[in-house]
C-alpha cells in the first residue's frame, strides 16, 4: 500500500478533500456506542453525588460571601423507578426598590445607546447588548408595574437552573456518540474530551449560579430574567461548544 | 470489500442516523410534551392564566428545529460516512458540449483582468468555446479592459455591452442567455479565477440529458482577513463539503449557486429563462429546473475562490439578499413543488426543508419571544426547554441551517488545522444573521409585498486590489 | 470595635465574591483560551488550497517523470550514447539511479539476483529487456522498446517507443509508451496506464484507468466485426404516456422498453430500468436511474448514465460517454467512441469481454477486469 500511495518525491498521495470520506470501522460504530453508554452510565450513576456536590460548593460560596441561605436536598421522582436529588435553597430573595428601578432603566438605556453609537463597528456585540436590553427592560416593566407578581425565588431559579444543568449533562454524550465519536481520533482522546466537558460542566455550573446568588442577593431578583436568558445555558453551551471545537483540532489518526 | 458491500455498509450508517435523529425527534416532543404536562400541573396547582397559545407555538418550533436538526444530522453522517456520488467526475474525453461563458461585470476594473486571463487559458477545446464578459453600465474601466482581451483573443473573447434594461444579475444574464446559441452556459462572477480543469468537470454532468444546472465549490480567498472572514469560511465549508454533497449523494436537491456553475440552455428555454424579478435568481432556477423535471448537480470537485464580505454592514446586505430571493422563491414554488409528479417524495420534502430555511429565522424569534413570556409566566422548565434547543442551533449557520457539527466535519474533511477551533465564536456570526434575516423577511413582507416595491439588487463589495 | 469587626467581614465577603467571579470567570475563559489563541495568532487562516495548475491528466505522472528524467541527464552532463554507469546521485526519493546507457539488460549485481528485488531507478537510452521473476521498486525509464518478463512487479514504467509485459505483471502506479502498449494475459494494472497509439489487453487482465486512441480488450479470439448495412429503421411510438421536458427530451416515470430495430430520434430518460432492443439506434444521450441494458448490435450516438448497472450486448456501436454509478459489462465486438472522436467510459467496476473495443479511457474506480 504504501509503494502504491507513494509519490515520486516521497510523500504520501492523499485523496482530494471533495473525494475524502471515512471508512466504516468497527470504532465507527462500538465506539459511539460504547462511549455513550459508559459516559450516560457515569452520569446517571453519579447524579446524586454530583447533586450533592454542587449543593456543598454553592452553600461554601454562600458562606463565605455572607449570604444567609439553608441548602438541602429535595427528591424528584421521574416515573415509578427513576429519581434524582436538586439541591433546594432557601434564602431571601430582594425585590427592587424604585431606585434600583430607575437606575437600572438609565443604565440600560445608556448601554444600548452606547452600543448603537460606538459598536457598530463590531456589531454581534451591538446586538446582544440590545438583546440584554430589551429583556431587562420587560423586566423593569413587570417590576414597575406588578412587582408581587414575579414568579420565581432566587433558590427556585437556582434549583431549576441545576435541574437543566444535569440535563445538559446527559446531552452531552449523545452530542459527542454522533459529533465526535465516529471520527478518526483514538479512544484516549475520545475518552479524554468526554470526561473533560462532564467534568468542566461539573465545575462550572455551580460557581456560575453561585454568581448568580450573590447578584441578585446584593440587589435584587431583577436580574433573574437576563441571568435566566443571557447568563445560564448560554455560558455553558459556550463552554460545551469550545472544548469540543478544541478537540476537533487534535491530530487524527490516520486511515 | 465488493462495491456493493461498501455500499451496504455506508448505508448502514445513514439508516442509523435516521433512527438516531427520529429517536432523537421522539425525545425532544416528549420532552416538550413533559414539559408541558408538568407546567399544565403547575397551572392547576397555582391558577393563573396558562399561556395556551405560546406553549403550542414554542413546541410546533422545536420539532421544527428539530427536524432541520435531524436534517443535518444525517447529511453529515452520510458526507463522513456514506458512499460519495460523483458520477462525473472521471470524464476526461468527450465530445465535449459548446460552451458559453458569461461573466457579468459592473465596475469591476480591480478584477476582471484576473478572471478573464484564466479563462483564456482553461483546457478546453477552444472551438467549442466562448467567453462573454457583459459590460453592464460600468463607469470605471472594466470595457477597456474586456476590449484588450478582446483584441489578443478574438476567437475565444466575444464581449457584450449593455446600455439600458433592468438593474440585477438575473437581468444581466438574462440579456446575454438570449444572445447565446451554445448548448450550456457557465456563469462566473468577475472575481473568480478558474482552474485549467473547472470547466471540463462542469461540462460533464450535461452529457446525463436529465441534468439542468450544475455547481462546484466556493472557497473564500480572503480567509484572513478578520474574524468575519473566517467564520464565514467556516460557514461556507459546512455549507458545501458536508451540505451540498450529502443532498448529491442522497439525490435529493442540491441547489444551483448563481456562480461557479452553469445550465442547460435547452431546459433554461423550457423553463422560461432567467427571472429579472428574482432577487435569488439561484434558487429560483433550481426550483424551476425541479418543477420541469431536471436535476441539479453538485460537483464538489470543481472549486473556484471567491470573496466574501469583510465587514458586518457588507454581510448583512448580502444576508438580507439571500434572504428575500429565498423566501420570495419559497412564496412562488412551494405549492408546485408538493404538487409536481416529477420529483420523488423525499426529494419534495428536502426541497421543502430547503426553501424554507430562511423562513426559520423569524420563528426562532418568535420562539425566543414565547419563551420567555413563559419564563415571566412561570413556566421555567418549558422555557428552558426552549432556551436550550435555541442554544443548541446557535453554533451553526443560519443561512443553510448547518449544526456545529456540520462545520466541525466539514473542516474535519478539508484537512483543515485549528481554525475549527473558532467554532464557539460562530454565536455572533449566528446572532447577527438571524437578526438581519428576520428583517429581511419581515421587509419581503410588510414592505415589499404589501406595498408593491420592486425588490433591490446590491452589489457586493470586491476587496481585490 | 463592632464597627471594625463589620468593615473586616465586609471586606472579606468582597474578597470572596471577588474570588468567586473570578474563578467562575477563569473557567469560562480556559475554554475559550483555544478560540481565542486561533483567533489572534491566525495560525490556520489561509485559505484552502485551490491548485489552479492542478493536471488530472492520466499522464500527469508520467510527465512529471520524464521531466525528472530530462533534469537528470542535463544535471550530469550524459548524453544519449554515453557508456553506462551507476550514480549515487540524489533522486527525489533518495535512491540510486542505475544509467543503463544504451545496454540491452540491465548488469544486476549478484544480491538483486537473489533477492530479485531491483530497488534501483533504472534509464536506458535504447530498447531494453526486463528479466521476469522480479520487483522492480522505482521507476524504469526506456528510451526505446521495452519488453519485459513473466510475473513481475514494477513500480512504474516509461518507453519512448513500445511496451511489451509479460503475462501475470503487476504495474504498481503507471505505466507509459509513446508508442503502443500489449499486455500479457492475467496481469494487474493498478493506476494508469496510458498510451499514444494503442493499448492491447491479454485475457484476464485487471486495470484501473486506461488512456489511448484505441484500447482493444482480448482481440486474440474476437475483434469487433463490421456492421452490416443498417436498414431503415422506423421511427419509435411509445406506447405508454411519457413525459415530455422538452422538445427533444421524454422521460419515463416508470421502466421503460424500446422494441427491436427502431430508431429514437430524441434523449430518453428512465426513473427505473431502460432496456434498447436488438438493433436500436438511438440519436441522443440516456439516461435510466436503476438499470440499462443495451440489446446486440445497437447504435447509441449520444451518452449512456445510469445510477445502476449499465450491460451492453455484443457489436454494439457507442459513441459515449458511458457512465455508471455501478458497473457496466460491455458485450463482445462492442466498439466505443472513435480515434477522431474518443469518449470514457466510467463506472466503479467494469468487465469488458474480449474482443470489445474502446477509443479514449476506460475508468474503472474499485476494478476493471477483461474476460477470456
């Protein structure tokens, strides 16, 4: 093969970029396979240990920043055999004042102004600031006008973002079985790239919503929304979407 | 391993996409239906008003992102793992078709000498060719310069000059088209520089009497430029190495591009020629091709450079173009095409996935807007269904809908290094396309339609020095 | 004191809300560290390499040789009727170049006998005779004929003039003549194989790509026999409803069979099977989706595409291309294109049985086989 695919001058001839594809292996398959399953089986088995975890690291950061908050563990059944524990918070949780209404009405108006003017140039920042903007502002609004009407709790909103965090890490090992899984890289690395998003993830959540806790315990709940929309998943899809393009640019294996 | 085993094989694989991407399918709606049901609980145990009507809108708009989703998915599985189509590509001696090459040219001094001194030197039996670079209106010196090539190259250089007709590409074309008697016309815009080869390999499709158009690869030149210019390489590598070549190896519909390929001016004729009123007149073509009963080809073989935009206002023109000649193709062919008997069932549904794209962008808004008057209704889990479905798309490109994970095996083809890497910054380019979509359709709309404004034709912007 | 107790734990919970931004900060931004490093160092930002140069010609390495070999000569100074010699010379792929001169065998030293392995380039300046029985690693170039043994491997070969190999060759990436090319029965061609005159395959042969104003397959039984005198054929009448696309084209939405001695004066194009009658001539190109079968003695003067199997009966006359995206048998006494008018004939696997005749390339992309 390699007298065959040996050019004149030495070097390998590869095919084509247009022409190149990749042969089905027997790792094409039992490794997406096995991959998933053995990471989903880590996940699930571990869900309460990681639960508890970040219950630990958030009432730590709470401690340690001052907030009085009560962290315990609250069961929730899926069906009849399945179940897995969200960290429950209870602490206070601040509605703003017409103060902190005002100045943030003037803050934001001033940033969307600022970004129409004078980020132009770069303008996906322009349009995300108007996009905070325009979030923050229904929030005023609702705050403005029925205050007593906002659903949520700080420690509700922390509980839920958790609950949609162990989600995203039950997602990721199906995202990498048909994004990464199937491709020319070795099982180390595969391996590797797996444990280093679940573990990230892992880490990042609880510092992120404990960031989140100290925001709005130190103003106010009406930050919640934009945290909700702008500052939670986003944030950790960023994160998910990065370690997985770095891993796309490790060195395959070749065929 | 026999041909036939290989091909068993690969098929194996895009049929295990398909059951992935439907369980995958099943997940999502009983995701949202649990969602729902949980909410509904909720709704009961506290009342207050449920938001019926935002709960149905945001759940019909997942399944709809999750088919695109699951489109995707089995394009690139199938471009990475499924037997490649490229039935032309071997033909190297022929009795080769006559050949009309039109470049339309509108102030385009810095580069049609580049264009033009390639042409002249394609392998191509020089008897069956012709070049014709049309002068639409220049002010700057583009007719001398087409005039000098004329003069070195008579047999080969027939320029036109157009002095009066309606503004656009299609107008351009349409004009030269009917002063062609050749078998095919190959259409290049005034910066592009062909290979010695590229013709040849574009001619060879039109020797199957069932092909209509043919398209090769675009490839940015001007990758470096700035962080616009490579996410937009990025865009186009997901768009043509995984995208286009799938729907060539699934013979489903892979869509004429406008430049870098060409048609069959006897089905052009059949179809009605060139549309002046198309703002993509791309799109249009294919579908009209389609409805006729001819097959567009993709050659990914055949690649050519292009530019593409260096700023954000340049790309948002351009966007907001594709945009409204998509969806104005999508107004007039969508109904044809669930009716025309010429096109198999899975043909007509990729061809329906694919004319409505650019219709997605505004129902993710709309998405994005119903989920958070959940969020404020009280209903976070649903809304964060939504949230992050949203998120899961916003890694890709908007204007074919490609998944990240469409780019990545793309760039994984191209033997592309560490610029896959970028792929996290991809939101902003996503963000920004999305906006200007949106308004583009909502400008199709309420602006263009209601009003009767005839739709406008931009220029981009050629950076070449 | 109080006072200073609460201003202490003030400032230590500010610590540690600035720590834990700034933590929750750092992780986001280690992962974007590889973004953002690409980004600014640009260290793959160049465009992807679109060769404008770029020869798919099947002779592109051949070529490419015979420059290498004319760079030798120039580089050392050896005209044509120099006396042979050995160099150390660097060739591109470090090995040594053995300059034959004009000797009509090559001088093997006693360990190439023994190993019968020849990991040499090879230049002779006249006609030259290859021993069989050995494997021939680099490139052969021949200024003259060459002629070759039985069952030998070769990497690649170039003649001036003529090539003649033995039965059961292997030619690993080449081979080249600039005048005809006769191949022994049972050999394996891998790569391309091109020629300026003619191509003779024996029996049994397996080929990939083949170039030459004629390829004649196995002619020792059968060559192609002339046509006798075609009748007038009548004009064919579908007798089932076909679309029309346009003015010179119908399509079949379903299989579709053309009767015994008509005439098709338009393209045909078949969603499934198409099947030509005996004696069919057919003025424009086909094109069937699932399979093709082509009667004896049919004459196709437009192109052959099928997505399926593509048969051609015996003595049919064909003026191409003929492409299938899975394999075409071509009948004997087939004769495909012309010298004037050559054509390719493309599909993964191709069988062509003896006797057949084709003027152009043959393309076989997974294998090419020639029968008895």
């Amino acid at each position: 093969m390699r007298w065959r695919y040996r050019g004149h001058t030495g070097r390998l001839i590869r095919r084509h970029r247009a022409l190149r594809s990749l042969d089905v292996q027997t790792s094409s398959i039992m490794h997406p396979l096995g991959l998933t399953i053995v990471a989903l089986a880590l996940v699930l088995y571990s869900r309460n240990v990681i639960t508890q975890a970040w219950a630990d690291i958030i009432a730590f950061w709470c401690d340690s920043t001052g907030i009085d908050v009560t962290v315990s563990m609250r069961q929730t059944p899926v069906g009849r055999i399945f179940s897995y524990s969200v960290p429950e918070l209870r602490l206070a949780s601040p509605l703003p004042g017409a103060e902190a209404l005002a100045l943030s009405f003037a803050i934001v108006i001033a940033a969307m102004l600022i970004a129409y003017l004078c980020l132009r140039r770069f303008l996906p920042l322009a349009y995300l600031v108007w996009a905070i903007g325009v979030i923050h502002l229904c929030a005023i609004t609702l705050f403005y006008f029925s205050p007593t009407a906002f659903p949520y709790t700080i420690g509700g909103h922390v509980s839920g973002s958790l609950e949609v965090t162990l989600m995203l890490l039950m997602i990721v090992p199906l995202i990498l079985m048909v994004a990464y899984y199937p491709l020319n890289f070795s099982l180390a690395k595969k391996v590797a790239l797996t444990l280093f998003i679940l573990l990230m993830v892992f880490l990042f959540a609880p510092h992120l919503y404990a960031c989140h806790i100290v925001v709005m315990s130190f103003h106010s709940v009406l930050y919640m929304p934009i945290l909700f929309a702008v500052f939670g998943a986003l944030p950790i899809m960023v994160m998910i979407i990065a370690i997985y393009g770095w891993g796309m640019s490790w060195e395959q294996q070749r065929q | 391993m026999s041909v036939h085993r290989q091909r068993f094989a690969r098929g194996l694989i895009t049929r295990f996409a398909l059951v992935l991407g439907s369980l995958a399918l099943a997940f999502y709606g009983g995701a949202v239906v649990f969602a729902a049901v949980v909410s509904a609980d909720k709704a009961a145990a506290a009342p207050q008003a449920s938001l019926f009507a935002p709960k149905i809108v945001l759940g019909t708009i997942i399944v709809i992102l999750a088919l695109f989703m699951l489109r995707h998915l089995i394009f690139t599985l199938n471009r990475l793992f499924g037997h490649q189509r490229h039935p032309y590509l071997d033909v190297d001696v022929a009795d080769w078709p006559r050949l009309a090459v039109l470049i339309p040219a509108h102030n385009e001094e810095a580069v049609i000498a580049n264009a033009l001194g390639a042409l002249v030197d394609v392998d191509y039996p020089a008897d069956r060719l012709r070049i014709i670079p049309i002068d639409d209106r220049s002010e700057d010196r583009t007719w001398e310069i087409i005039s000098r090539f004329q003069r070195d190259f008579p047999h080969l250089i027939h320029p036109l000059q157009r002095e009066a007709g309606g503004e656009g590409k299609a107008a351009v074309i349409r004009f030269a088209t009917e002063q062609v008697d050749e078998d095919i016309v190959i259409l290049f815009d005034a910066d592009y520089v062909p290979g010695r080869g590229l013709l040849k390999q574009l001619a060879a499709p039109f020797f199957d009497p069932e092909v209509g158009a043919v398209m090769g690869r675009v490839v940015p030149q001007n990758t470096g430029t700035n962080l616009l210019t490579r996410l937009l390489d990025l865009e186009r590598a997901g768009g043509y190495q995984v995208d286009q070549q799938a729907r060539m190896n699934l013979q489903l519909v892979p869509q004429y591009g406008g430049s870098v390929g060409g048609a069959r001016v006897r089905a052009l004729q059949q179809v009605g020629g060139w549309r002046e009123d198309a703002l993509a007149e791309d799109t249009d073509l294919t579908y009209r091709l389609l409805l006729h009963g001819y097959k567009t080809v993709y050659e990914n073989r055949s690649e050519c450079y292009e530019e593409v935009p260096e700023n954000w206002q340049e790309r948002n023109r351009q966007i907001m173009r594709w945009a409204k000649g998509h969806n104005q193709a999508a107004f007039r062919y969508a109904w044809s095409l669930m009716r025309t008997p010429h096109v198999s069932l899975i043909e007509r549904l990729d061809g329906l996935l694919l004319l409505g794209v650019y219709a997605v962008a505004p129902l993710l808004l709309v998405g994005w807007v119903c989920a958070l008057l959940l969020y404020f209704n009280g209903e976070q889990t649903l809304a964060s269904v939504g949230v992050v479905t949203f998120l899961f798309v916003s890694f890709g490109a908007m204007g074919n809908f490609a998944a990240f994970f469409e780019i990545a095996a793309a760039l994984h083809l191209d033997g592309s290094g560490n610029r896959v890497r970028l792929l996290p910054l991809n939101f902003f380019n996503f963000l920004v396309s999305l906006v200007n979509i949106t308004r583009a359709c909502f400008g199709l709309i309420f602006v263009d339609y209601l009003l009767d404004r005839d739709v406008r034709w931009a220029k981009t912007r050629r950076y070449r020095r | 004191m109080g006072e200073n107790t609460a201003v202490s734990t003030l400032m230590a919970a500010t610590v540690q809300i600035v720590l834990l931004f700034a933590i929750t900060l750092l992780m986001l931004l280690l992962t974007l560290v590889p973004a953002l490093l690409e980004w600014y160092a640009k260290t793959d930002a160049e465009p992807l390499r679109v060769v404008r140069e770029q020869d798919t010609s099947i002779r592109h390495f051949a070529t490419s040789f015979r420059t290498q070999v004319n760079t030798f000569f120039d580089d050392h100074g050896i005209e044509l009727d120099d006396p042979p010699g050995s160099f150390n010379a660097v060739w591109h792929i470090d090995e040594p170049v053995s300059f034959l001169g004009a000797a009509p065998a090559p001088d093997f030293s006693p360990d190439e006998i023994k190993a019968r392995r020849i990991n040499r380039v090879l230049i002779g300046t006249s006609s030259m005779f290859l021993p069989g029985d050995m494997v021939y690693e680099e490139e052969v170039y021949c200024c003259g004929d060459l002629t070759t043994g039985d069952r030998t491997a070769y990497r690649a070969l170039y003649a001036e003039r003529e090539i003649s190999l033995g039965n059961e060759s292997v030619v690993v990436r080449w081979l080249h003549a600039g005048g005809g090319v006769a191949v022994g029965a049972g050999s394996r061609l891998f790569g391309r194989l091109s020629a300026d005159q003619s191509v003779t395959l024996g029996a049994e042969c397996e080929f990939e790509r083949i170039s030459s104003p004629v390829i004649r397959f196995a002619p020792d039984n059968v060559s192609p026999r002339h046509l006798d005198e075609r009748v007038t054929l009548e004009s064919w009448n579908p007798e089932q409803a076909l679309q029309s696309i346009d003015c010179d084209t119908l399509k079949a939405p379903a299989a579709l069979t053309i009767p015994d001695h008509v005439r098709v004066d338009k393209h045909v194009i078949a969603k499934h099977a198409l099947s030509y009658g005996a004696g069919v001539e057919v003025a424009g190109d086909t094109k069937a989706g699932k399979s093709l079968r082509i009667g004896r003695g049919a004459v196709i003067r437009g192109s052959l595409v099928c997505g399926g199997l593509i048969e051609i009966g015996a003595d049919c006359r064909i003026k191409g291309p003929v492409i299938s995206e899975l394999g075409i048998r071509i009948g004997t006494g087939c004769v495909i294109g012309t010298p004037a008018q050559p054509t390719t004939v493309s599909a993964p696997e191709i069988a062509v049985a003896s006797g057949a005749q084709v003027s152009g390339t043959v393309w076989a992309g997974a294998s090419g086989r020639v029968g008895t």
